[in-house]
C-alpha cells in the first residue's frame, strides 16, 4: 500500500502545535490563544483523515 504523505505531515504539524500550545500555556501563562490554536493546529488531521473516507454518489 503507498504511503500517505500528507497523512504523516499533517500529524507531524498537530505534534508541533500540541508543543506550542504546552509551551505558550505552561511558560508565557497565554491561555485563550493557545487553545484557540490547539484546536485549529489539530482540526487539520481529522480533516485529512475524513477526505479519506468520503463517498461520492
């Protein structure tokens, strides 16, 4: 089976959002920006992963 390229980028990008967010949460005490960002950063995966199972008629 041939590897997904943007399967493995999208989940590296949400891993790097997921570090920014502890960052910015835990070392600069911004907390309504952070989880604004987590979950845009992260949106993004389930994205790919639901264009991969959609269905035309």
């Amino acid at each position: 089976m041939k590897e997904n390229n943007l399967k493995k980028k999208s989940f590296a990008f949400a891993v790097r959002i997921v570090k920014l967010y502890q960052f910015l949460s835990i070392e600069k005490k911004e907390f309504v920006l952070s989880k604004q960002l987590l979950s845009s950063g992260t949106a993004i995966g389930s994205m790919v992963r639901e264009s991969e199972h959609a269905e035309s008629k």
